[in-house]
C-alpha cells in the first residue's frame, strides 16, 4: 500500500512542474467512507481499502482512472469521513461509487449517506461542485439512501440489473453511444450488470442500455450532476487487456473525464 501511494503522490508532484500554478489544478476528491471495503494485502499483511479506489491496481480499482485524471491536470485525493461543508471547500469533483451494503463494508457496517450529507452536498453542487454518482447493480450497492441524495436532483436508481453477461458473451454488456451524446463520441462502451434509473428534471437521460436508462446528467445552480448505474471506468475494462478491441472504455473514460473537468471550469 505504501508502495502505491508514493507512486500516486510521485506522479502528483511531477505533473505540478506542468503547471504555472498548480493551486489551479483542478480537486478530484473520492469517497472512502461510503465505499469503505478493506482487505489484508497479501505480501504486506497490512490491511488496506479496496474496491473503486486510487490506490487499487487490481482488477476493481481505480488507480488507472486516477491517473487519467491526472494526465488531464487534475488533483486526486480521498475522502475517509462523511463530506463536511469545509471537506467540500476544497473539491471541484467529489465521486461517490457502490455505496456500501453491511456485507461489502469494513465491520460488516455500512456508513450510510444521512440527511446531513445530503444537505451539504446538494448546497456544494448549486455552488458550482460537480457530483458523480455511480450505483452498482441489485445485491452490490445500498440504494435506499443513496436515492435521497440522488433523488435532490431527479434521479432514482431503480435496484435492478441490465445487461447481464454469461461468461465471456461481452456482446451482452454492450452499450451504443450514438452520435450527438453529450459526453461521448458515438462508440462502443462496455457496461455489465447496471441498475436502470428513473429521470426525470432537472435530470436528463444520456445512456441507455436494453431500452432502459442507466446515465443521466443533471444542471442545478452552478453545479453539474453525473450518474451511472455502473462504477463502469475500473481496471478490467480500461486496461485494453480483457475486453476486444471494438470496445473503447478507455477512450470513453477519457471523454468523461475531459467533461467532467470542462464542466469545473464553467464555474
């Protein structure tokens, strides 16, 4: 784990000589209270968190998203508490992904998003913050509370799952951007195993898959919402390793991060 974070920090500092000001740079913060899943390392015995964060090189973590994120001049950091109002001060994204159930969280106790979060949340986004909410499917994601936050501006997760995959059948996780998304350029995403979602405003739908919605976005005040029904952008399906070639979850990664980035500097 140590390993992994002085890369993270080493890299972070490098990309600051690119930068005439690196205050500027724009603050990626993740969430590791909602998602909080820890395992031992195996070689260290150390336990550390897992699953959707910075530091996970394995299958399920993020660590190349975080450095495409880098790449794009931002800042990446973690989140350990629920957001506070001065937490919030000093983010530009905030992303909250598989919000834990009891089975998946550390002490088998799910810190669950409550009224307080929710509040300093939705005042942050009308501020100008951009909020990125990614659900997982029935059986692997909380959805009770996370709808109430969800829910401030048009979103319901609907605790289903599309687009199931047998085995290696990758056709069956296929999503189609057609041309004019807002987002991403018309290509061929990967999704498996996404919860559909109801929009309505100030919400709008810009992905569906199996004639059901599963992205959204959302304009309220100054801030931008973006929600998916899937933490879609991990390893596996990023690293050009599993997936064939007419799949382009990097490519889309980096189009989503670009917006989301572009999306700050309308503030």
């Amino acid at each position: 784990m140590k390993q992994n974070i002085v890369k993270t920090l080493a890299l972070g500092t490098l990309l600051t000589f690119g930068f005439t000001n690196a205050q500027n740079k724009p603050k990626v913060v993740l969430d590791n209270f909602f998602n909080n899943e820890k395992k031992e390392n195996k070689e260290t015995k150390v336990l550390e968190s897992w699953h959707y964060t910075w530091n996970d090189t394995s299958n399920g973590g993020f660590s190349l998203l975080g450095e495409i994120f880098q790449k794009q001049g931002a800042e990446i950091s973690t989140l350990t508490t629920a957001p506070s109002k001065k937490d919030l001060k000093n983010a530009n994204i905030y992303i909250i992904v598989d919000p834990d159930i009891d089975k998946e969280a550390y002490g088998g106790k799910a810190n669950l998003i409550d009224a307080n979060s929710i509040k300093n949340l939705t005042e942050w986004v009308k501020k100008g913050g951009v909020l990125v909410l990614m659900s997982n499917d029935n059986g692997n994601s909380e959805f009770e509370h996370f709808n109430k936050l969800a829910g401030e501006f048009g979103i319901h997760f609907n605790d289903d799952s599309y687009n199931r995959v047998q085995k290696r059948e990758f056709e069956q996780g296929k999503v189609m951007v057609p041309a004019g998304n807002e987002i991403f350029s018309e290509q061929k995403l990967y999704m498996k195993e996404v919860s559909s979602m109801e929009v309505k405003a100030p919400a709008k739908a810009i992905l569906t898959a199996e004639g059901k919605n599963i992205g959204a976005i959302a304009k309220v005040g100054k801030g931008t919402v973006f929600a998916l029904g899937d933490p879609w952008c991990y390893n596996e399906y990023i690293d050009g390793k599993k997936l064939p070639a007419d799949f382009t979850n990097y490519q889309g990664t980096e189009e989503w991060v670009k917006w989301l980035l572009k999306q700050v500097s309308k503030k």
